[in-house]
C-alpha cells in the first residue's frame, strides 16, 4: 500500500508544530488557532488514512504470525544495535490512531479559555500527542520505548503547570508510577534482544522467533505489568484518580481516552504477541486482578461525590473489561477487548469532556451541590444522559458491541476460572447503572440553584466536539461489523503465536 510518508507525519506534524509554537507570543489566541489548525489537518490526514486502509486492507498470510501493515516505512536507524525505523498500520493501531487523532481535536476545541502561559499548554500538548501517535505506529521495540517516554514530560508538566486541587502531588504521583513501568518495559525489551539471538528490536522479526520459555516466565510479567500500569489495571491503578482530579479537562480526556489505551495495546501488541508461553502461564493471574478491577472500581464509583473521581473510578472498571478480554485468550475475547479500548476511549473523553464543561460554568464539580441543570444547559445536559447510557452499554451505542464480545469470549473460553470473572464483570453492569443514573438525575434534574440562572450552554467550538464524540459513539454502536472484521484480520498473527 502506497503512501507511507503520510503515516510519519502523523507524529512530525504535532511534533514541528510544537517546536514551531515557541515562536509565537506567550499570550493572546495565535497558538490556539495555530494548534486548532494542526491538529485539524491531522485529524483529517488520519480519518484519510483510515479510508484508505478500510477500502483495501492487508490481509495477513494464514497461520502465520509475521504482521500484515499498511504505509510500511522501514529502514535502518542504528544498524549496529539492529535499531530500525520502522512504523506501519494494522486495523489495530490504525483504529488507535483515528481515536488519539479525534481526542486531540476535541481537547484543543475545549481548551479555548486558558488564557495564562496559553503557548506553553499547546507546545506541551502538541509533544504529548506526537509521543502517542508514534507509539501506535511504531513497529520497533526501540521507537516504541522512545515515543512512549516522550509523552511521560509533558503530562508531568501540563498536570503540574495546568492543573487544580493538589496539582503537583497529582502529577508526581503519576510520573513515578509511569516510570516504574517504563523500566519494567526496558528491563524486558532488553532481554528480549539478548535472549532472541537476532539481535534485533524489531517486532516482526521478534514474532517469528520462539523465545526460551524460561525466559518467558519473568519477561512476560515484567513487560505485560508495565504496560497494565499504564493501562490501570487494578491494583496499579493509583495514580489514575488523583491524576484526573487534578488534571485540566483536556488532559483528562487524553489520559483516559487515549493514554491508558497506549498501556492496554502494549499488552496486547508486544508482551502477548511476542512472548506466549509466558501469556499463557501468567495470563490467570491477571485475569483475577482485571475481574476485581470491574467490580471494585464501579463499587468506589458509587461513593464518590466529584464528578471527576467518579468518572476516574469508572475508567478503572471500564478498562478492567479490557483486561478481561485479553486474558481470556480466545479471538472473540481478544476483539472484544480492542473494541473496549475504542469505545471507552470516546465515552470517558465525551463525560470528562463535559465535566469540565459544567465545572466552567458552575465552579464546582461536587454532585450534592448541583441540581436542575437540564432547564439551564439542556445541550450539555442531553449529551451528559447519552454518555451515561453510552457508559451503561446500552445497544445502539459503542460500549454495548464490545462488552458484548468481551463477554461471550469469557464464556465461551471452556474454563471455570474465565467464567466466574465474566459473570462477574456482567453483575458490575447493575452497580455502573447505580452510579451513573443516580448521578445524572442529582445534577439534571430538581430545582435549579438560584446561582446557575445566568450560565450559558454550550458554545459553538464545544458543541463540535461534543457532536463530533457522539458520532463515533454512534457510528461504532451502530456499525460494529466492519470494525469488528478489520480487527478479526489484525489479530491473526497474534492468535497464531498465542496458539503454538
């Protein structure tokens, strides 16, 4: 497939923009227009890219575990380490991509009123967004750590410079976490090129390589917990709430919608994929974690009284039912899992999205202090019960096709332990209901608050993004088919390593 310079640029657009942003004034709206063009033109290179893709996808060859990738660029970076540059798209990372590309858009739409040190807050998220869509495309375990450590400064910064409450508790906290994952990563990538005997960082050539299961047994935890730490999976989740809590709405949206899912397709791309016996001796273990994960994050939900933490707590569970999709080992689970990461990805940014919107214009974000704000601000309102029912998993919208294939495959996986976790996972459906409705109707519905007389609904710039999230929550829970098939061909490869 042609075209594989415009897959780079997907990463050197935020990347030169951001370095170009430090040219422009330190105030006024220059570097927001210029950030809102940038990511808009990437955003539109991306959706370009998928259409590309969809209408002739690469189809892998049966039975082998050798990736089918699209806009192939693949050359030599240090060719004494066997270091390459090589980045490439399958229906799984390019589904990523369009997700990251969309969240980024929303996420500068709705950071139009920061006002103080504006140049710096787009220069920081223009580094974080290339660190992502690097990581995505990425097909080298060397690229992959390097874009992967270019997004831990900037969310430092944009939490610690940006954020709220205990701002730079919150962003230490989740720096030292992240961190401690990275070097679990590295310790496996390392290992990974020693004990491969190819000397080669290289995914593809990793894959066709049968790797010592000795090896296996301490690699596989070590790389699949460092990315489960990103991808907060319980008990490792710690620094996820306080980091949202703190963090400005567009950063939210980005750790939730996107970051975290850079944890959950490291599992799944690299730990799983290329060290499977180690998944299978192991994979138990974290499917009990990940079934604790649903059900406890959706009971603490239930306590909360900031919206903020409550959607924090929510996320805990919700990506825990990814984590269940990939331990269960089937394809049924496995596509259901990718489907998770897609559709939590545009609900959690949709809620923490307006969130902050109803926090701008209420300066509070506590539940019991809010009420009758469907008579004040019904667009928000409206959107705020469709994500709520998107959360819930209601059919017609994106989270009920991918709970759906997480489910059957953990039933259908022939073992009891998978079993007990799914049944599980699908009574936390009856707790997210508690929390989600319950929370809804206190902020939207009764008398309206004498002080919210005078606020405004959404503008023209937020109603985009909103409408533009609800799409793809939309098109994907109308239209799971074709998504669904794509990701089938995607994980061929993966499913033949995992079986031999």
């Amino acid at each position: 497939m042609a075209y594989p310079t415009l897959l780079s640029l997907t990463w050197v657009l935020p990347l030169a923009s951001s370095a170009a942003l430090l040219a422009f004034p330190a105030q006024g709206g220059s570097a927001k227009r210029f950030s809102l063009i940038v990511n808009g033109l990437n955003l539109l290179l991306i959706a370009w890219l998928c259409w590309v893709f969809a209408g002739n996808p690469p189809h892998p060859v049966p039975g082998s575990s050798a990736p089918a990738l699209a806009f192939v660029t693949d050359h030599a970076w240090f060719a004494n380490l066997g270091i390459r540059y090589h980045v490439g798209v399958d229906a799984i990372s390019m589904s990523m991509m369009f997700l990251a590309a969309v969240i980024v858009f929303c996420g500068t739409l709705v950071s139009w009123e920061i006002g103080d040190r504006s140049r710096e807050f787009f220069i920081l998220l223009q580094a974080l967004a290339a660190g992502v869509f690097g990581s995505f495309i990425a097909f080298d375990l060397f690229a992959f750590f390097v874009f992967n450590e270019l997004t831990l400064i900037p969310t430092y910064l944009l939490i610690g410079m940006f954020g709220s409450g205990r701002k730079e508790y919150a962003a230490m906290k989740l720096t030292l976490m992240l961190m401690g994952g990275s070097a679990l990563i590295l310790v496996g990538f390392l290992g990974l090129y020693w004990e491969s005997g190819v000397h080669s960082f290289d995914i593809a050539t990793l894959a066709q390589v049968r790797i010592d299961p000795g090896f296996q047994m301490w690699a596989f935890p070590a790389i699949f917990l460092g990315f489960a730490i990103l991808g907060n999976l319980f008990p490792f989740h710690i620094w996820s709430p306080d980091g949202h809590a703190s963090a400005p709405t567009a950063i939210s949206m980005f750790l939730a919608g996107v970051h975290m899912k850079l944890g959950s397709y490291g599992c799944l791309r690299i730990a799983m994929y290329l060290l499977p016996e180690g998944c299978r001796a192991w994979m138990d273990v974290f499917l009990i974690l990940a079934a604790a994960g649903v059900v406890w994050g959706a009971i603490v939900a239930v306590k909360q009284k900031d919206l903020k933490y409550l959607n924090a707590y929510s996320s805990v569970s919700h990506c825990a039912l990814v984590f269940v999709g990939l331990a269960v080992l089937n394809p049924t689970g496995l596509r259901g899992a990718v489907m998770q990461m897609l559709a939590h990805g545009f609900i959690t940014a949709l809620v923490f999205c307006l969130i902050g919107m109803i926090y701008a214009r209420t300066h509070t974000r506590l539940i019991p202090d809010m009420s009758g704000l469907m008579a004040r601000i019904p667009f928000l309102g409206v959107a705020f019960v469709i994500a709520g029912f998107a959360a819930l998993g209601l059919p017609g919208l994106a989270g009920f096709a991918a709970e759906l294939n997480v489910f059957l495959g953990g039933f259908s996986a022939g073992r009891p332990l998978p079993i007990i976790a799914t049944a599980f996972a699908v009574l936390s459906i009856v707790v997210t209901a508690i929390y989600v409705l319950r929370a809804a109707n206190a902020i939207l519905h009764g008398p309206a608050a004498p002080a919210t007389e005078a606020i405004a609904d959404a503008n023209l710039g937020e109603r985009v993004a909103i409408l533009l999230l609800l799409a793809c929550i939309l098109s994907m829970g109308l239209m799971p088919g074709r998504i669904a098939s794509l990701i089938d061909e995607a994980l061929l490869p993966i499913l033949a390593n995992l079986s031999r």
